[in-house]
C-alpha cells in the first residue's frame, strides 16, 4: 500500500496517555482500539499498571518498539512523548491533544517545535489536534470518536473531527463504506498533499473524499493532485465558500484564508471534483466507488411515472450528461414490447401498470443501445409493482451488462427492504431524481478530468538575466511599483510591445517621433502617477511637429497634479491600429495559498462592470491559456462576432504562456497588469504596464 | 373554507364505476374511502348489488344525491356519467378514467366535450386523468393511491398522479403532513388558478405546494398567484426546466411548452418560491408549514462542530439569509458563561465537551440578541451529549421565544429518536446544514414577497386610437411587418421620436433637411428589407447639400439589393447626440403561455453575445420596470460608472411602462423590437422600430 504502512497497517500500537478514566479521551482511545484491532495494544502512562486489562507501561522507552504511536498528554508534556518515540524508533504518530496552533501564540510556538522534532525524527505526523485515524481492513480505531466506519473502497480526510463523527454514524445507515480515515487536524507535519499521494499509491482505494477548510501549499496541491485524479477521482468540500464562512473557516482553524477565486481555479485545474454540501460529497463519492467507468454519456431512464421520469430528464440536463437518442431498432424493440400507452422514446415511461417484467425488458432494450452509457430506474408504488423484486431485477440485469445502474425508487418505509438489498450489492438508490443524477454525472465529471490531456508549461526562450536587471533597477529606485518605463520586462520574455522611447527633454522626443516616423501617443512616466490618463498624462496621435510642445503640456499637468511627484520624463510610442483590434486585458496577483493567479478578459467594462474575467493558478500550458481565452463570455468577440476581424487568439494564449513563465520565474513581482493588451487580427501589442515588486524576494 | 365544500369536505361521495374486482381502479377507490372517510360511501354500477358491503345503485338517477363524484367508468362511458350526475345535481366532479387530451385526437375531442358538458351543468370537475383527491380533516381519500397523507396544513396539487404516490410515502415517514391533495390531471375544468385561489381563502392551509409541468393560461396565474402570494406562501417545482425535460413533459401531458425564461419571469413576478428538486420543494414547504414569521434576517448558529458549523455559516451566504452580527452584550454574556475555547462570535462554538446545558446557556443568550432572527442548532455526536435531552431542550426554549429554530443535529440512527421527538413537535431537523437553511431561506423569501409593494401598470395618457389605424394600415398593405415608417405608433404612446418625415422624392428630402436644420440621418424605407445597415441602407450625418444625391444613392442599393423590393421611400431624420448616450434595446415577444414578455438590454455585443437582458410579463408596474433596468449586470454603465454621465432612467421606465401598455392593448402585436432607444442624461429617443402584426387579431 505504499506509504503509512505503519499508520494504516501497524502490528502494534502505543496509547501514550491511555488511562481508564471515565469519559476521558484516554479510555475512548483505548475502548475504540480493543474493540476491533487485532494487532498489539500498549498503554503508556506511568500512574497505572494497567489500562482496561492491558499492561501499561510508565514510558516510551520501556514499552515493546510500537510502529503506531497515539499521543492523548497534556499539551505541555506533548513535545517529550513525541520525542521519546522519536527515539524508540517510532515513525507514525498521530497527536490527539489539542492546544497548538489553534489557539493563540504560547500554541503555535509549541506546534513550530512539534514539527522541528518530527523533522528531526523524521516522523509522519498526524496532527496535532486531531480525532484520530481509522483504516477498517486492520480493523483499527485509533480515533476518540463514537463510531466505526463499516470497510469500503473511500478514503477520507478531514480537517474537522467533528465532521467526521458527524458523517460516520449517518454513513453507516446509507451503507457509505470505508477505507481509511484520517483527522488531520492542524497539518503540523501530514496535510492534504500526503494523504493524496499516499491514497492514489493505495491499491484498495477507489476514491478520495476530503473536508478541508483550507489548503497549505496551492501550488504543491495543484501539481499533485493534478497526478493523482488523473487516475484517482478526489472530491472536496472546501468549506468557507462564502465571506462569512471563510470568516467562520479561519476563526475555526486560526489560518488566513485565501481567496475563494483562487480555490476555485486552483481545485479545478487540479482535477478535484468539487461538492458543496455534505450530501453531494458522499453521493458524488458512492457513484465514484460503487460504479462501472462510463463508456457514454447517454442516459436511459426507464420509470413507471411521468412527472417523476420529466424530473429526472431535467436534473440530467443540469448534470455533464445528456439524455440518450435510442437507435430506430431499439424504439422498434420498445414499440413491440411495450403497451401502446407508452413513452419509448428517452424518457420510457412503462407507465403505471408496469410490473417487473415490463420494467425488465424496458431496461435490457435500453441497455442494448449503443448510445446508452448509463441507465436510471425511476419508480412510483403502485399496487402492481413489487419493490424487493424490482431491486433484484435490477441486480440480475447489472450481472449482465457493464453499464452503470442508479435506481430511484421513490417513497419511504415501502422501499426500505428494496433499498437495503441494493445498498449490499453496491447499487446506490435515492428518494430524489436528481441526488440519482449526482453519482453518475460524478463519473461523467472524472471522465473529463482523466481525459485531460498533459499540459506542461511551454519553456519558452526568454531572457530572464535582462528581466531580473529591470527588476532590480526598481529595486534600485527603492520604489516597489514599476510602469511604462520598465515595459522592457514584456519584451525581454518575448511579449510583443510597440517601438517606444522614454526621453527626458523635448528636443529628444521630436527626434524620436522623427525616427518612428508616424503620429505618436505621448505618456508621462513617473512611478507617483499610476492613473495617467485622468490627470491628461497621455496624449495620442500626436504629429511630429505638435511632439515638442506635447512634452512640455504633458509635464506641465503632471508637476501640476502633482509638485512633488518624480518624472522620469516621457514615452514616445509608436500608435497602434486599433481599429481592427480590441483591448484584453492579462494580469497576475499572487494569491496566499496558491501563488500567482493569471487573469485575463477584455478590457475596460469587461473586466471593470461586468467582470467578465478568467482565471489560472501559474504556471499554466498552452491548453489552459487557450480555455482562459474561450471561457469569457465575450470570447466570440475575439472570435469575429457581428462581422468583426478575428483576433489573433494564438498569440493571446503565448502571450498568457509568456506572462506564466515570466510570474513563476520571478515570486519578486506581486502583481502585474498590462493594459490594455491590443490584439489585432495579425499579433497582439502590450501598450502598458503597471507592476508592483517585491524587493527582498529578488 | 370558501370554494369547493363539496370537494373537499363531501358528505356523500358517489363512485361511478366502483366494483369489488380484485386489482381494480374502483376497488382501490372504495376500500381508500372505506378506511378513515365519516360520510356516506355510495357505489355505483350497474353491474353489482354490494361492493365491499355497500349497497350498490345502477345509476346515478337513481342514488342518493351525491355532493362528490368520482368517475371511473371506461373512456367512452365518461360523458354519459358526468352528464348524469349534472341532472342529479351534483357539483363536484373528479374524473379518474384516462384516455382525454393526452391521447390523440379522439381524445382531445373527447375533453372537450367533457368540459361542455361541466359548463353546462355548472359542475367543478377535477381531472380527466387524475388519481384523484384527498382531504385529510375529512378522513376523504378519493384516490386510488396505496397512501393517505397525515393530516397538516400544507395543501399540494400536482399534475402527475405518480408524483403524489411517490412522495405520501417518503412524506408519511419524514412527518411532512397535507390538508388537501389534488391530482390535477389534464385540467379540462379546474386548474392551477382555481386551487391558488380556493386555499388562499382557506383558514387550514398554511402553505400551497405543487409540482408542474405547465401552466395553461400565464397571464391569469401571475394575477392570480401575485394575490394569493401577498398573504399565502406557493412553492413550486415546475419541471421541464432543461430543453430534454421540456421534451419530456410535453410529450407526458401533450401540452405544447412555454419557454423556461417566460417560467422564470413569470413565477417571479407572481411571487412563487420556486423549487428545483423534489427535496427542495418540501424543505421549503417544512419550514414554511411549521416556523413563525422571520422578525430579522440574521441567522445564529449554535453548534459544537466547528466543521459543520462553517459549512452552516457557507448555506446561510448562499441564501437569502445573513449570518446576525451580536451585540456587545451578547458577545459579553457568551464570554462569561462559555470555557475559554469556544468562539463567541458567530458561530457560536460550545466546543466538544458541550452538555446540553452549555448548548442552551449559548442558544438564550443568542436568542435575546435583538439582531437574531432565526437559530440553527448544529451538533456532531459526542460521548457527552445526550441527542434526546438536546431536542428536548430546544422545544424548551421555543416555549419561551418566537424565533424560529431548525436544528441540524447531525448523525444516522443516533439521532432517530431525538428527530422523532422533534418532529412530533413541528421542528424539522436535517442531516445536512443546508438543507437546515433551506426552511429558514423560505421564511425570508416569502418575507421578500409579501414585503412587494403594489405595483399596479399605470395608466399613461395615449393615442390608442391614432395606434389602431397606424396597425390597421399595416393589415390593408397586407403585409405583417411594421418599420421606420411606423414610428408614429411609439409617438401615440407618447415614446419620444426623432422629428423624422419620410419621404419618396429628393427634392423633397432636401426641404425636410432644411426644416431640421441641421445634419440629418436618412434611412431607406422598405418592408422587404429589415437589415437596412448591412445593404448600405443608412446614411448618417448627411449635410443639407448632399441630401438629393445622398436620397438617389440610398434607393439605387435597395434596388440593386432587391429589385423587387417594395420601397416605401426615404426617411430623413433629425441626428441624435450619441455622445454621452447608451444604446439600449426595449422589446416584447409573445409566449403562448404568459402572452407579452417585455425584454430590456444594452444594444448590440450586450444583448447578442453578452444575452445581458431583463424579461418580464406584461403588463408591470414602475417597480418592475426600474427593477428591469437594475437587474442586468451592465446597469451601472446607465448609472455612470467610469466617468459617464447617468442617462434618465427614468426616461427608460416610462418608456417600459407606456411598451408595456402598448403591447397589452394591442393583442395583434406579435413582436416589437425599439432598437437602438438612445438614451441621454436628459431623455431617451427611440430610433428604429421593428414589430411583426397578427392582422387577424386586430
């Protein structure tokens, strides 16, 4: 199983703590590890000689070596358990004693020691502050909580332990099963990227699910769980979605919460599917690891009900699937075999006389098309229909045909007996259409993600000595913000900018319109003046003789505007033909958790009023770049809408490539904007910039 | 209870067609009646002496008089047995028997004489097609369903029968209980409207629920629903929302399918909650059914989960709702009274080693915080706490205070008893903390809804009469389309228009030129030709001395476009300042269920590739007109954001308000699109006009 053998596998485990205590975590520990683990159990706590009938041992070092180590000490006294097994040769332990970076200053110093002494151990730790762990083919309990998980194929980590014994108490009832469970409470050491690894390594796991409420390292997350769904299906809750619960998330975990925005780009170009209530986790996570692969994605629906089978049609036009199209030779089949009364064209009504039969034969005919990858039974009680005996219809059908089957018989204590016998043959069924929908569009949704194609940063060849010297001439100035002046920085990773000079004496500016020779657009330069057309610092198609005076006006407003403000003269640039172009907008900001986060859209009331934008955790490849550009909603204006010229799109998505390469290689520059990026039919143009860097990071 | 007594609470019920034959329809109607109904039971067939021990009568003449009949004779018999029952003088009618509109032509005539036949006898006929009715005070269950519902105040009608045997008993086990349910079926009498209106005059229906596949007459369920909504919460699911599940449903009821958008706009402005998924819609109907009225809308959470609690707070954003902002007080009450772990802002977070004491300690003091306007207890199971002694708690606590509570107390069969005790007592516990929100989320938008200001249409000061012949001319050209020519039709309803003449020779194009006074736009003037810009059709800023040439060229490319074009003339109009102006587009279409869909949008890119739009069912009021120009997503442009000058939205409203009246007026309007209506900051002017007229209709 690859890694955490001895966390999920141990032979012998160590209570450090462990007491008899009533209502102590101690016992818990202790009563849930006796109840089902075969392995070795050893408890640790010098003030006993035994715990629950174990022998107890008064420290590490005196116990038998234990590949398990269970920390439950007083916060003080956690540092030296930790070490002592450190020591004995330990090398999993999970913390369960809260008081560390959760709560306060004195907490998070003594969880910065915890991790130097796992560090220099080199212990996987789990923790601190956690429920526990659970792996159910060793039958082991190490966590506190009320409840075992029953043994099935779904890994599942949470970074709230009250969510896992909220959830597996209600899991045992719906039949959700089982791998292993993981607390991983305050991430000290283990967080969300090991346990991804760890699980995709692991044979006997079909699906990781997790609660997070944040992620420590986005962009060590991206890059592994891109590697791990690209076979493993993950689904999240990421809780803190909205304002006040990302408030709620951070007072709840004492980390700072990164931007929904960026979650959201990062989990998706991650492969992680993504559920947002507790419900559509496990329904998401039952479809993933009780059902066959789909090889289409047609539907079938087969239901004795007509409102019923209208309800599902819809929620699979609100899912990734569609309705299937029967082939001629299967609604010929259908028409023979079923009474006239009958739908059979998608949905197949068997109508309300239907017994199991009727059902039977409606179901192997849809299954025998070709354009159905999946199929949905939806029933009503009727006084001819007998449950039990249409949920083993349709597990004997599912013996013959690979296609996923969800049933959806509806009512409550009428369907109990029927809803267990498929619940033991791994057939998820539903009260609710469209919770019926949720586990086979989750298949459609892991499809999509496995059939992503690689998409490696392209390394494009760029100069990134010249790159790192502009940066540090802003460095120089001992200004962190750079602008038109500093446009050399695009050009030095190949991002096309038009022919432009910054002079600091008029003379030098006609000269320079001269040599350009065309009108110009004329910009102030001064690192003080960041919104130079409001202040009339920028004049466009200026013609040759009008240059001198031009300067004098443009320095003239900005002194003007501003007494104090540093001029570092004037850019002459050559004009740009925008009539049969339009404005983008590429941008970076860097996100806490997740780094840079390219943006991009059109420019003004695009991105400004109607926040028509798309966004990328960096570095992206050239498939990413060209689904930022095709997901804005005004992308069919680069397209050529309304008999407009195409933009040059190739170029949009190397210049999105470029601006990548530029933003990983240098984490100095914190945010960047050129705007507007022109693209015209034949190549793109960067007419500004505005930066801002970081000095002590270059 | 108003409308129908004798539906609903019958004193005889009559079954025509009732029979003891095992598997029968009729049998299930009589024992169904048998089982709980007080009144008289009175079989009727030909056929038979007895059924089931009830003395059987031949014919209707010959019964008792019935207040209720329930026919279930076959299709063909149908007729004879309504008609019957109209002499006895019976006024109350539910017809089980299939095979009307649903089925072909034959039975499509066959409704229709069926609804003569209730006309001519003054009869309220339930059906064809239906499974029946149910009133629950009465013990009535006038179906043939294997459930009767329990007895509550929610009143629920749906258009499929499956739909109510499906949920009864799902709804009997989740404790969700009926006043009255009706099985509409293919509503040849009595329809959606008719319910609406006989349970809002209902003292014991508190909520009015349904699910639907369509509605039959739009305009009369938006006065009507907007009435009964005032007062009566309506939650919907009206299926068929995907194009797959339109497709669906109109093939289930053989009705044709109004658009989705028409649906949205017009259950919106009628002021139903719409629901998308059959546990929503009852989620809804719970909270709506069994909490009191919503004083603020800050929500508290109490829980002690932190997990669970920010998934609550994430469900509280995503709704109507806000998580409260305490008090002072309260933040300081919190604090003296909880351990120094848990969190006193909201959420507020007892911590895991809460007891029930603890939990109501926190519940009071928010409780008492004049922000709190609702509660949601959440709670993961813990070794010390007790789930029953928590719900006994809260509906403690709910004795002293009005404020609705929800609870969310997570878990599988540990929680079945302290939901069951919760239940009994009308507090509807969840699984899912968003599910939790939901019912609360029903309580504020119904809130919202009764909160709507009447919004009568006003009566603006027209020409209708000057509009009639303007249309009129249109029918004697025999020709449907209206253009430019017709611009005096906006002008009646007082529609500001440029000063424009239209004109046939050049001379007299000049005159009108000189007239104006300044820089003119000229338009070629043609009903064959509906795209005048893309032929070349417009000129715009002619001077006065290019207008004769100007007038030969625009009618030389009419010509060369279409030779056989008929071109009415010239259309010289005043230029109007598009400097500080926005294009926007007023519109209407007509569905064929709801009638006149007024549309708003910014011109161009917006509405065709942004589909940036607003829609609503005509006629509206001020209130939803300003609410039209707010809702799209480029409305701040219109309010002048980025240095714009605002344009006169009030201009914009009327205009909205006098479309509206216009196109109510005149049925024979089929479409009208104002494109472009400038607007200024001191006006709007409407520049072109296209509209297509049904001459039949005048």
């Amino acid at each position: 199983m690859g890694r955490f053998t001895g966390l999920f596998e141990p032979e012998r485990v160590g209570i450090v703590g462990a007491t008899d205590r009533d209502g102590s975590i101690g016992r818990a520990l202790v009563t849930n590890l006796d109840e089902h683990y075969d392995g070795e159990i050893v408890p640790i706590n010098p003030g006993r000689d035994t715990v629950l009938g174990y022998d107890c041992y008064p420290d590490v070092a005196s116990a038998p070596s234990i590949d398990l180590g269970v920390v439950v000490v007083p916060p003080p006294a956690v540092l030296d358990a930790v070490r002592d097994l450190g020591e004995a040769g330990t090398r999993n332990v999970v913390v369960i004693t809260a008081g560390f970076g959760e709560s306060g200053s004195e907490g998070a110093k003594r969880e910065r020691e915890l991790r130097a002494i796992a560090e220099e151990y080199d212990i996987d730790l789990v923790g601190p502050n956690s429920l526990g762990v659970m792996s159910t083919p060793a039958g082991l309990n190490a966590t506190f909580g009320p409840d075992i998980a029953r043994e099935g194929s779904i890994s599942f980590m949470s970074q709230s332990g009250a969510f896992i014994t909220a959830v597996l108490d209600w899991a045992n009832e719906e039949g959700i099963s089982f791998r292993h469970v993981v607390s991983v409470g305050n991430k000290a050491v283990l967080d969300e990227v090991d346990f991804l690894r760890a699980w995709d390594e692991d044979e006997g796991t079909d699906v990781i699910v997790g609660y997070l409420e944040g992620i420590e390292d986005g962009q060590a997350f991206v890059q592994a769980a891109r590697e791990v769904t690209s076979e493993t299906p993950v689904v999240l809750v990421k809780s803190g979605r909205t304002d006040a619960g990302a408030q709620a998330a951070s007072s709840h975990t004492g980390a700072i919460a990164g931007s929904e925005e960026a979650y959201r780009a990062g989990l998706d170009q991650a492969g992680v599917i993504r559920a947002s209530t507790v419900e559509e986790l496990f329904d998401y996570a039952r479809g993933l690891s009780g059902l066959s692969t789909l090889e289409s994605e047609g539907v079938a629906i087969v239901t004795n009900a007509g409102g019923p089978g209208v309800l599902t049609t819809d929620a699979v036009g609100d899912s990734s699937l569609e309705l299937a199209s029967f082939e001629d030779a299967t609604i010929g089949e259908l028409t023979d075999s079923m009474p006239e009364e009958a739908a059979v064209y998608n949905p197949i009504d068997v109508i309300g006389d239907a017994d199991v039969d009727r059902f039977r034969t409606a179901l192997e005919q849809a299954l025998a098309d070709p354009n159905v990858g999946s199929a949905i039974v939806v029933s009503a009680p009727t006084a001819v229909l007998q449950y039990e005996a249409l949920a083993e219809m349709v597990l004997d059908v599912r013996e013959s045909y690979e296609t996923p089957i969800v049933t959806c018989l509806m009512g409550g204590s009428r369907v109990d007996t029927a809803e267990g016998i498929l619940r033991d043959a791994g057939v998820p069924n539903y009260f609710d259409p469209s919770r019926a929908v949720a586990g086979l569009d989750a298949l459609a949704q892991h499809d999509e993600i496995t059939g992503r194609a690689a998409d490696d940063p392209t390394a494009y060849d760029v100069d990134r000595e010249r790159a790192r010297s502009i940066l540090e001439r802003a460095a120089d100035r001992t200004d962190n913000r750079l602008g038109v002046e500093s446009m050399d920085l695009l050009d030095a990773y190949g991002i096309p900018t038009p022919t432009s000079e910054i002079v600091d004496d008029p003379i030098r500016a006609r000269d320079v319109a001269e040599d350009i020779d065309a009108d110009v657009v004329m910009k102030i330069v001064s690192p003080d003046i960041s919104h130079k057309s409001d202040i009339g610092g920028v004049a466009v198609g200026v013609a040759v003789d009008e240059v001198e005076d031009t300067y004098e006006d443009l320095v003239a407003r900005a002194r003007n505007y501003q007494p104090t403000a540093s001029i570092l003269g004037v850019q002459i640039q050559e004009m740009v033909d925008l009539d049969a172009a339009t404005e983008t907008i590429v941008g970076m900001n860097r996100d806490p958790q997740f780094g840079p986060l390219l943006l991009f859209g059109l420019g003004g009331i695009f991105v400004e009023i109607l926040e028509d934008t798309s966004i990328r955790v960096a570095p992206i490849g050239e498939t990413e770049a060209r689904s930022m550009v095709d997901e804005i909603t005004a992308a069919p204006l680069l397209r050529g809408a309304r008999g407009r010229e195409p933009a040059d799109i190739d170029a949009i998505v190397e210049t999105l490539g470029r601006l990548s390469q530029l933003v990983t290689d240098f984490p100095a520059l914190v945010e960047l904007d050129v705007n507007p990026l022109v693209a015209g039919p034949d190549g793109v143009q960067a007419i500004d910039l505005r930066a801002t860097v970081d000095t002590e990071e270059l």
